[in-house]
C-alpha cells in the first residue's frame, strides 16, 4: 500500500480558503438590482399576457355570438318547415280526393 503524505494545513490556510469560496459565492449571487430586474420582466410579461388572452377572449365571444345567431337563423327555418310544409299523409289524402273530384 502506498503511504499517504499527510499535509498539515495552518488555520491562515483554511481561512483564506473560506474567504476564496465566500467572494466566489457573493459574485455568483444576485444583487438588488438583479431581482428588481426580474421582478419588472415578470410583470411585464404577465401584462402581455393579460392583453393577449383579453384579444382572444374577445375572439371567443365574437364567434360565440356568431354561433348562437346561426342557430337561431337555423331554429326559425325549422320552424317554418314544420308549420309552412303539408305533410305526406295530409298531401295524399288530398291527392285522393282531387282526382275523385276530377273524375266527376
């Protein structure tokens, strides 16, 4: 087995060593101006959103209305089939009885 070389680290050396790792952890972390940079884009972003949504919301509500008139236009069409149009067995009997009344 290989022997290990122990090193003997002075309290100066570890002190410098956590004040390297410390400075490099405060670069690394976000300053003030950094979160309200980010809070702002946030905001921003969430007001575009907003916008977007309300204009296709709107979209919605037009093809909405435009479905429902459609309807509508197509309830009344029925209606007026069914009441306006003679039925085949109303239509057969009077055929019946025009040719009878022809005959005569």
């Amino acid at each position: 087995m290989k022997k290990i070389k122990e090193k003997e680290i002075t309290k100066l050396e570890i002190l410098e060593s956590i004040n390297r790792s410390f400075s490099r952890i405060e670069k690394k972390m976000a300053t003030k101006k950094d979160i309200e940079k980010l809070a702002i884009s946030t905001a921003n972003s969430f007001f575009s959103l907003e916008k977007r949504l309300d204009t296709d919301f709107g979209l919605i509500r037009n093809d909405i209305a435009g479905i429902k008139n459609q309807l509508s236009g197509t309830n009344k069409r029925i209606d007026d089939i069914s009441l306006n149009r003679v039925k085949y067995e109303d239509f057969d009997k009077l055929k019946k009885r025009v040719e009878i009344l022809e005959k005569v």
